[in-house]
C-alpha cells in the first residue's frame, strides 16, 4: 500500500530501526526492491532523482511504483533530491507520498524560505516533506578541516530549521559522500555531531550517501573488468551505530547500480549466446533483490510488516 514518509518514519526512528530509501530508474530495479521487501516484510521507500525522471518519464515511473504497491507492504512514493520546484510540483501532481526538497547548495535563509513552501504544497496533498541543512559530500571534497566541519551540520542550526520550515524528515550531512568513492583513507561518520543533532531534533534524521560497496559485489564487478580500485563505503557498524542514534531512513542507490552493472556483467561475459534481454538481465536482477534484502537485514526494517 502507498503511505507517506511520515507513516513509515515515525515509527522506525521510535523503534530505533530505519527504512531504506532505495533509488530506481527502470522496472526491474522496482520489481527487484519490492520483491525483497515482501520477502523480508519490510517497509520500503522507492525513490526516484530528477534524473531518474528526465530517464524514464514520471508517468513510467510513478505508474510503476503504484503498481509495487498493491500488496500489503507500506511503500512510499518519493523524489530524491529534489532541487527545482517544479520537479515537486510534478512529482505530487503524479501522487508521491513523499518529496525531498534538497536546499543545500542555497543560502540558509532561501533554503528555509522554499522548504517551508515546499511544506505547504505537500501537505496539502497529505505528503510528506524530507528537507535538507549541510552539505552532503566526501571529507576530500574539502581542503581544510575547518572547511569540512562548516558543511557539515550543525547542531543548533538543524533545530532552528526544522521549527521554521514544519518538515517531517531531516536529512544531515556527517560526513558520507554520494557514489562509490567516498572516502580517502579510513571511513568515517561524525557521529559525536549525529549525537548531538538527535538530542535537539526529534524527527526522523536521514543518511544520504550510504552505500557500503560491498566486498563481493565488488569482486564480481573487477573478475568482469570494472575498475573500483579504491571505491570504498560506509561500514555495517557505523550504519547500525547510526541508527541506534536517530537515523531512520537510509538512502541506497551506488550498491544497486554495483549489483545491477555487475550482474550485466557476468551474463554477458558467461552467456556469450544469450540474446534475450530478459536472459541476460536476470543476475542482474537477482543481484539486486539480493542487495536489497541485505539492507533490509541490515538497517533492522525486515519483520515489521506484520
Ligand atoms: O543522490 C543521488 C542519487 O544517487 C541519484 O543519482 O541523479 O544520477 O539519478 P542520479
Ligand atoms: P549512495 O550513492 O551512497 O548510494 O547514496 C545514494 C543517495 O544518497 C541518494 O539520495
Ligand atoms: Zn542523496
């Protein structure tokens, strides 16, 4: 069934367990995540970029989450990182549940000002509002320490947004990057800041950029001819440490795209006389049912559809 962020986000960040919010841009990544999601009586958020749309088309998309979410498990319809007002606009006029409008590249007082519009249009429809306060990126996208600590999230600052602008979900910057390069060295989670986010705002946070790239996904991917020398993700302990901190929605989409093009991959290289698209997609597809149902285990949503 469709429900709204709020639904499925209250209950996880009371439960201390968070929902993953995995990214789609076709038909078998939908069929693939719900069909997870149902083996692992999981909640489950299908989210789609504005490139995802400007790829398959809102109707394909929007038409094929409805579809995901005829059966018993709670399935929220939301766009990721939405930046351009009319993407929100679009997106709930298509029936999400849910939208992110992503500010953070915008002075703090812009960012507030349209988030909090944002709000309004969304609440209207009865969806819901993630918003956005720090810059989510890579420590080495900044030169100086003091650089990295001014676009992560502060504390306090978080707080005054989430009172002035009414969102239902916050999405911090603690240090994770998007894609599949995202730290130099040892990986690392300023958790101490998510500590004390938590403490002053008590609505469901949200981690971005926390794919893992995982070890045999990997592999399989480098056997096949990728090239991820030094891709590296978020550690399991540090995901589960977050969530035991506040975190209760958890973005996925480079550990998708690793199983996807890794599953390509192989059928391609191991079933050289295959000519049927739907022959040589299925290890992808399996890949990624797989994936899914590892986050769901993972970040403690499977079991809670009863
Ligand atoms: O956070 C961004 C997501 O990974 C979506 O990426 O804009 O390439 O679809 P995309
Ligand atoms: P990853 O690139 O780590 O999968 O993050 C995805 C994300 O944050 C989508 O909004
Ligand atoms: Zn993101």
């Amino acid at each position: 069934m469709l429900v709204s962020l709020k639904k499925v986000l209250v209950e996880a960040r009371a439960k201390h367990y968070a929902v993953p919010a995995m990214n789609v841009n076709n038909m078998e990544a939908v069929k693939a995540i719900i069909s997870a999601a149902e083996h692992m009586h999981s909640p489950v958020i299908i989210q789609t970029s504005e490139g995802a749309i400007e790829y398959a088309g809102i109707e394909y998309l929007a038409a094929l989450i409805r579809i995901a979410a005829k059966g018993k498990i709670p399935v929220v319809m939301h766009l990721d990182h939405g930046k351009k007002l009319e993407y929100v606009k679009m997106a709930l006029a298509h029936g999400y549940t849910s939208v992110m409008f992503d500010g953070s590249a915008l002075p703090e007082k812009d960012n507030i000002r349209i988030s909090t519009q944002v709000v309004k249009l969304a609440h209207a429809k009865g969806a819901s509002v993630e918003a956005e306060i720090g810059a989510i990126a890579g420590i080495e996208d900044f030169v100086s320490v003091e650089e990295k600590d001014a676009h992560l999230t502060n504390p306090e600052a978080a707080l005054d947004f989430v009172k002035k602008t009414g969102c239902d979900a916050l999405a911090i910057a603690i240090g994770t990057a998007h894609g599949a390069y995202k730290f130099k060295g040892k990986t690392h989670l300023d958790l101490d800041r998510l500590k004390k986010i938590a403490k002053l705002v008590k609505l469901p946070l949200v981690l971005h950029g926390a794919s893992g790239v995982l070890e045999d996904v990997k592999e399989l991917a480098e056997k096949h001819g990728a090239q991820l020398g030094k891709a590296r993700g978020v550690l399991d302990e540090d995901i589960q440490q977050a969530i035991s901190l506040g975190i209760s929605k958890i973005n996925i989409d480079t550990d998708l795209r690793l199983a996807f093009t890794a599953g390509i991959r192989e059928a391609v290289d191991d079933l050289p006389q295959v000519i049927d698209p739907r022959k040589l997609l299925e290890p992808a597809n399996l890949l990624m049912r797989e994936v899914a149902m590892r986050k769901m285990k993972l970040f403690g949503s499977a079991g809670r559809v009863k």
